[in-house]
C-alpha cells in the first residue's frame, strides 16, 4: 500500500505508466482497471494483467512491472525506501529499468546479460554508459564484445545508480 511500481505493455508501444498501489491493494492497470496487487510478486502481479490483456486487447501480451520505490511502514513512523536502479536502452533483449542489488556489484556484461542479452544487429563494441557526474553526464564506451569473447575483465565497468545503458545498432555499409 502506498508503493509506487511502473506498468508496461510493450505491444502497446507507450512509456511505462507509473502507479500508486492503494490502500485496498490493488492498482490501475491499463486497459484492464483495478487488479489485485496484494501479496503478489511484480512476475505474479504482471502475469494477472498479462492474462486479463489477452482476454479481450491483445493475442499475446507482454507485461513488464518494476517497483519505483516501496513504502514501508514501521511501528512508530511510516519510512519511503527508493530503490536504486538502472536503464538499459538499445538493441537488447529486454530494454527497460532494473534494480540495482545494495549488497552485490553488477557489471555492464551482467547487465546485459540480465537484459536477455545482445539483439541480433547491436553493435557490441561501443556500448555506451551515461553516467550523472557532479561536473555534468559523463559518456562511457565499453568494448562489451571484448570483456565477453577475449576475457577483458579489466575492462568490465560496474554500474552505478542511475546509470543508463545504450546499445546502439550496428551500422552496416553496402
């Protein structure tokens, strides 16, 4: 009650829409209305909606929910956690946010790799990092191709809150 996840559709083509769970448990899911939210996992609570989409909107649906941030209530004082995250953009499996985990270092091979890994036409040799710095965003090129093919574990740049990842396409002259 009180946490904020983001719903996505990806058939539909839209940004994710972010919601409130209310105090009822349940949230506003597009298309579908209010869905039971309560006790349920984000893959249990996406595979309500994934079900409830193919009933009536969409042959196959998927859905993607990730938790913004969590409003946990203790006994004398009610605390907001924000969770810390990721973004991964491009020529990917799985484009979307991911949690950082507090306790573990994820690198940008592990990264992409919990993206499903490298879509057919990603350029693996600049994936970009953009990374909020005091002095201003700071722009990462890693040669992913050569951390997984080579072992160039030297060169496998850890991610950072907020970090966003690109991969872009691979261009290829006729």
């Amino acid at each position: 009650m009180g946490d904020t996840i983001s719903i996505r559709i990806l058939e539909d083509r839209r940004e994710a829409m972010q919601q409130v769970v209310a105090v009822t448990g349940e949230v506003q899911a597009p298309y579908v209305g209010l869905v039971n939210a309560r006790g349920k996992t984000c893959r249990e609570l996406a595979y309500t909606i994934k079900r409830e989409l193919e009933k009536n909107f969409f042959k196959n649906a998927t859905v993607v929910i990730a938790i913004d941030r969590l409003n946990e209530k203790t006994e004398m004082e009610e605390r907001v956690v924000d969770l810390e995250f990721y973004v991964m953009f491009g020529i990917v499996a799985k484009q979307g946010k991911y949690d950082l985990p507090a306790n573990e270092d994820i690198s940008i091979s592990q990264a992409i790799l919990r993206a499903g890994g490298f879509a057919q036409f990603a350029n693996k040799e600049r994936v970009k990092i953009i990374r909020k710095t005091p002095q201003g965003n700071k722009t990462i090129l890693v040669n992913v191709d050569g951390i997984m093919r080579r072992g160039d574990l030297e060169r496998d740049v850890f991610i950072r809150k907020d970090d966003v990842i690109i991969v872009e396409e691979k261009t290829v002259n006729f």
